[in-house]
C-alpha cells in the first residue's frame, strides 16, 4: 500500500513540474518570438507576443518599452502609452540616454508631458553621470593624486635602482616619493 501511495506522490510531482516547465518555455518563447518579429519591424505581431508574455510574468523595463514601440507602430497609442509608463515606474536607464532621445518609434507618445518629464530627468542625470566620470578621469590621469602609482614607472627611480644595491637601495625605496591622497570628492563616487 505505502508503494502505490509514494508511486502517486511522484506522478503528481512530475506532473506538476511538467505544467511549470510547459508554462516557464512558454513565456519565453512568446518573448523569443516578440523579439524576432520587434528586429524584422514586423511590430504587430511583435505586440501580439510582447502581450502574450506579459500574461506570464511582467516583463523588465526595455521588453515593455519595445512593446510601448510596437503598440505605437500598430496605431494603438493608450497601448503604447500604458506601457511606456510600465517600462520607466522602476527604473530609467539614463546611460541609455542617446537611444530614448533620438528614438523615433515613440511617436505616439514622445509629445505628451510623461515623456517629456521623463526624458529631461534622464537628461540631467545622464549629463551629471558624464560630468562625474570626466572629473574622476581627469583625477586618475593627475598623478600627483595617484594612490596606485607604481615607482618604478618613474624615469629617477629607474636610475637610481640601477645605482643603488643592499641597504642604500631599501632605504631609498622607504623615502621614495609619496602621493597625495584623492580630494574626498573622487573617493566613493560611483559607489552607492
């Protein structure tokens, strides 16, 4: 009896697992193919699976806003504009900057005040990012500020090394130059 009991526990288990495989592949395949049909510009059936996957799960911001294109492709602009939202409510990928500002699928939504907003916020923060990232490259390239800088790419180093030998040499690398730390505005800068 406890057999034919564990048999049943094992078929209901991998049946089980068999209806969550079928489902996980299918939600996937209806992405694969939203993608294949969204890079063929063959947008409405890209919209008709973006959809089909969002049934599934909900999708990260670039496949809903790949759907947001479509639908505007398809003339379904509150499509397009409801997904437009979903795609930007958790996240704006500002270093994207360039490909939402330039996009010209969006035209059924890029005139509307959401937009707009939406793309100066990413505007500034991408503009800061730059401006950050060129300040922290100018204070790698200083090497007055260098904390890694390595003695021996230093022209008096070298010829003094070839000099010195035993003791004078370990006491000229204890008094070898030391580099100031980075102002405290470059340290930690990206990290947060």
């Amino acid at each position: 009896m406890n057999a034919k009991i564990l048999m049943f526990k094992v078929f209901v288990v991998g049946l089980i697992l068999t209806a969550f495989c079928q489902f996980a592949f299918a939600q996937n395949n209806s992405l694969s193919k939203a993608f294949d049909y969204y890079f063929s510009k063959d947008y409405c059936n890209a919209l008709d699976n973006f959809e089909e996957a969002m049934k599934a799960q909900y999708l990260a911001n670039y496949p809903m806003y790949y759907a947001a294109q479509s639908a505007c492709q398809c003339k379904k602009p509150e499509s397009a504009f409801k997904y437009f939202l979903k795609s930007f409510e958790k996240t704006q990928d500002f270093y994207n900057y360039d490909f939402f500002a330039k996009d010209t699928l969006n035209s059924c939504f890029s005139d509307t005040p959401e937009w707009k907003n939406t793309i100066g916020e990413m505007k500034v923060k991408y503009e800061t990012f730059l401006a950050a990232k060129e300040q922290y490259k100018k204070s790698i390239s200083d090497k007055s500020l260098r904390l890694n800088h390595l003695p021996d790419q230093e022209k008096a180093f070298v010829q003094n090394l070839q000099k010195l030998s035993g003791k004078k040499l370990v006491q000229y690398l204890k008094k070898f130059k030391e580099y100031q730390t980075p102002p405290k505005q470059t340290i930690g800068l990206f990290i947060r």
